[in-house]
C-alpha cells in the first residue's frame, strides 16, 4: 500500500474516531433521564428507546416481538425478563454480584459510583440497573422487580459462585477483544 493511500485511511479512521465519541458522548447525555424512584421494570424500560428495548430483547434472546410497537414491546419485555432474572443473577461475576448487593443495601440507588458508562450500558442491556437523574443527582436504580429478584436467591453460596465466575468472565472478555480487533484488520 503506497503512502497516500495510508494516510487516507489513517484520517478516515481518524474521523471515524471522532464520530464515534461525538456519539458516546450524545448517547452518555440522552441517558440520564428524569426519574421517580422507586420504580418498577415496566416504568424503567418505557422510558428507554426502541433500539435500547430491542437490544435488550437480543441480549434475553427473546424471539417473536421485534416487530413490537416501542410500548407493546416495554411491556412484553417486563412480562418475560423477571422470569429470566434467577439465571442472570446466578451468572454475576463478583464485581457486579457485588454492585447489585450494595444498590440493594441502599434502597434501590446509588448517587455515587464510579463505573464507566460502558459498563453501565452492559447492565442496562440486562435490565439489572440503569441510569437516571433523581433529585438533580446522576443515579444508578435497579427496578424492584430485580431487588426482589436478587433478595430472594441471595446467599453465601451465591457470593461464593460469583467468587468462581470472574477468572473466566476475564479470559472470555480478553477472547472478545482479541476477536473484535482481529475482525477489523481482516
């Protein structure tokens, strides 16, 4: 590859760069959205996009409601999900078996935290917490469905297999981006 093709490539991935993070940043805004707190999953997931609803209905692998209205899907989306949340909550690596203990603990929201809003958006695509804006304050809830959920099965043998889960959630993630950056070289 000659030079100027090079540099032509290297500014277009530049300015893809740029495109992506003017989005993050658009997407990491749009997210903080007024809430009322406590709240319930139905209440949580109508106040998301259609695209968020429908990466949630991928991440479930639920079939058959793509096609949805934006309310009507919410509302299947609440009906199916709490039925899932036992093996979500029974796959948590540590860190976020831990998170989950700790909103749980302060009645449902934290106001204070310091995750990244990628890992943010990971639990928000699991319906386990999402982001919101209470009180004037950038907060992180968990619907009561979930704390319900996750107070019902949770116990020193939970906390033990979340112990187990981190080492390889580790090498898959690693496995992940190896893969993801492989993918686009090639």
């Amino acid at each position: 590859m000659d030079k100027k093709t090079m540099n032509t490539l290297l500014g277009a991935l530049e300015r893809m760069k740029e495109d992506n993070m003017k989005t993050q940043m658009k997407m990491e805004e749009l997210a903080w959205k007024q809430i009322s707190l406590p709240c319930t999953l139905i209440e949580a997931l109508s106040s998301l996009t259609k695209y968020e609803l429908d990466c949630i209905r991928k991440n479930y692998n639920i079939k058959g409601i793509s096609s949805l209205k934006k309310n009507e899907l919410a509302t299947e989306l609440a009906r199916q999900i709490p039925m899932l949340y036992k093996n979500i909550i029974s796959n948590l690596d540590k860190e976020r078996y831990e998170l989950v203990k700790k909103i749980v603990k302060q009645s449902g929201y934290l106001n204070k935290f310091s995750l990244s809003f990628s890992k943010i958006n990971s639990l928000k695509d699991y319906s386990i917490l999402f982001p919101g804006n209470y009180l004037g304050d950038k907060v992180l809830f968990m619907p009561l469905d979930f704390m319900n959920a996750f107070s019902e099965i949770d116990s020193p043998k939970l906390q033990k297999r979340s112990n187990v889960i981190q080492p390889g959630l580790i090498l898959l993630k690693d496995y992940s981006i190896f893969m993801d950056v492989w993918t686009r070289l090639v």
